[in-house]
C-alpha cells in the first residue's frame, strides 16, 4: 500500500513541479510567434516538451519549417525507447491512449516505483497533462505578464526530477551506474557538436556497455 | 509551409515515436538481450537528459548550486517533493542575490 502511496505522491508532485514548465513553454511559443491555438494543440497533441520547446525555438528563429519539424521529431524519438520497456509493464488494451502519455517524466515514475509502474505512469500521466495544458494556456494568452521562469529556479526542477527518480537505482546497481556515466559522458561530449536530441539518443549507446560484456 | 502544418505534423510525429515503441511486435520485446537493453536504456537516457538540461547550454552558477543541494538532500533521504522544492529554492534565492 504504502509502495502504491509512494507512487501516487511522485505521479502528483512531478504534475505539479513539472507542470509549471508549461508556463515557459506557452510564453515562448507566442513569443515566436504562434498563436495561442497552436501552442495549446501543441501541448494537447504533441504532449512532449522538449520537442515542443524545440518547435517554437526553431520558429522564432525564423527558419524553415521542414528541419524545425525534424528537429522536434529528434528530441520525441527518445520517447520511442521508453516504450519498449512500459510495453511489458502497462495494460496493452489502452494502448493507445497510453502511448499519448509516454514521456521523460511519466517514463521515469513509472521506472522507478518497479512493483507500481502502472500506479505511477499513469497518475503522472493524469496530473501533468492537466498542469501542462492549463499553464500553456494561461502563458499563451498573458505572454507578456509571465516572468522568465528561471528567476523561481524552475529550470532546476526538471534534472532534480530526474536525479530524484533515479536515485535508488543509482545506489542499488553498480552496473545502473556505470550506465549512466557512460550515457552523460556521451551526452556532454555530443552536445556541442550535434543537433539537440541526438545526444540524449546516442547516450542509449550507453546501456550497450552493459550488454557487450 | 503553413505553420499550421507544421504543428501538426510534429504533434502526428510525436505520437507515432511514442506509439512505435510500445507497439513494438511482442516476439523481439520478449528476447533476452532487448529485454536487458529496455530495461538499462532508461537510465542511460535520463542521466544524459539529466546531464543536457544541466550543463547543455553552459555553466551555471545557480543551477549548479540547486543540483548540488538535490544531491544533499538525496543523502539525507528527504521525500521527493523536498528534493524539488530544495533545488527550486536554492537556484532561485542565489539568482536573486544576484549569484
């Protein structure tokens, strides 16, 4: 009961921290220069936030539309990868619907809380779709009165998530460990050469260090 | 092109990345070694996201410092929520003292 517990609290409180990203996402899309429709169907539709973030960047950025829509597939193909693992541990009838919720966020509640995946994917899910939507709205039609998110620290709140989530795997598995050096070793040493998203992506080559041996 | 088409296809796009994992045929879920690789590759992913977010566009000062206190906080076995809380605070306390 108490592991279910555990997962609920995560699910509601990465909605809710999580949720407040929303917020700089909506400010930025109008501010590039879509309008308060498309930002909202952007989050109601796309629900991935780096690749959202990505769009509106490359938008007001002025750059053709073809490569800012590649650009964001980039950053959504992680997401692809997380579903071969939720594959084994969600229901496959409400595949479709869950397949909309497969994200960084609701991935790693429900990766970390092994015996209520489904507990912790799916109340993650619920809680940050509302928070996402409603903070894009909002941001979208007062752009100009939101602050710059930084200024509360919010932009700390996504990796201590993540650090947050990834914790008791950390401390618990040696090899976890050495994956995940192996995965930001091979993030950082990318990223000022490659394109965002192919970093994270080639960290996967990371888990490939496991399997070799 | 329209920007209309543009959102559309990456919200359509997005989806189907999302969809094709999860899809995934159940006779190369069920093999050993993808079995091994679906379960291990989340942790690399969000330790180079983690790591993206943090430094992708460059040091700094405050979010460093908020990271390090998540960290701290981890150590001492405080509930996620504060874990949160602690890194918001600290990053955002030193960038109004002007850190």
């Amino acid at each position: 009961m108490s592991a279910r517990n555990d997962a609920v609290r995560a699910g509601l409180g990465v909605g809710l921290a999580v949720g407040f990203s929303g917020l700089a996402f909506g400010a930025a899309a109008v501010t590039a220069g879509l309008s308060v429709a498309q930002a909202c169907a952007l989050s109601l539709f796309a629900f991935t936030g780096a690749s959202q973030f990505a769009l509106a960047g490359a938008v007001a950025g002025g750059g053709a539309l073809v490569p800012a829509v590649a650009g964001a597939l980039l950053l959504g193909a992680r997401n692809g990868l997380y579903g071969l693992r939720l594959a084994t541990l969600l229901p496959s009838r409400l595949r479709a619907l869950t397949a909309h919720g497969i994200i960084d966020e609701t991935s790693a509640v429900a990766f970390a809380h092994p015996g209520e995946a489904k507990t912790g994917f799916y109340t993650t899910f619920a809680s940050l779709y509302v928070t996402w939507n409603l903070a894009t709205l909002l941001a979208a039609l007062g752009a100009s009165q939101v602050a710059d998110p930084t200024v509360f620290g919010l932009d700390a709140v996504g990796p201590a998530t993540f650090l947050a989530l990834l914790w008791p795997r950390l401390k618990e598995s040696a090899e976890d460990r050495k994956v995940a050096v192996a995965g930001v070793v091979i993030a950082l040493a990318a990223t000022p050469f490659l394109p965002a998203g192919i970093p994270v992506l080639l960290a996967a080559a990371g888990a490939l260090v496991v399997l070799v041996r | 092109m329209n920007l209309w088409w543009a959102v559309i296809a990456t919200c359509v796009g997005c989806y189907l990345l999302k969809y094709a994992g999860l899809a995934a045929p159940r006779k190369i879920l069920d093999r050993p070694a993808v079995q091994r690789f679906a379960t291990v590759v989340p942790v690399a992913l969000l330790a180079a996201l983690i790591a993206v977010q943090s430094f992708g566009q460059g040091f700094d000062a405050p979010r460093t410092a908020g990271l390090a206190a998540a960290v701290i906080a981890l150590l001492l076995r405080a509930p996620f929520l504060v874990v949160l809380v602690v890194a918001a605070l600290v990053t955002g306390l030193l960038r109004i003292t002007g850190m």
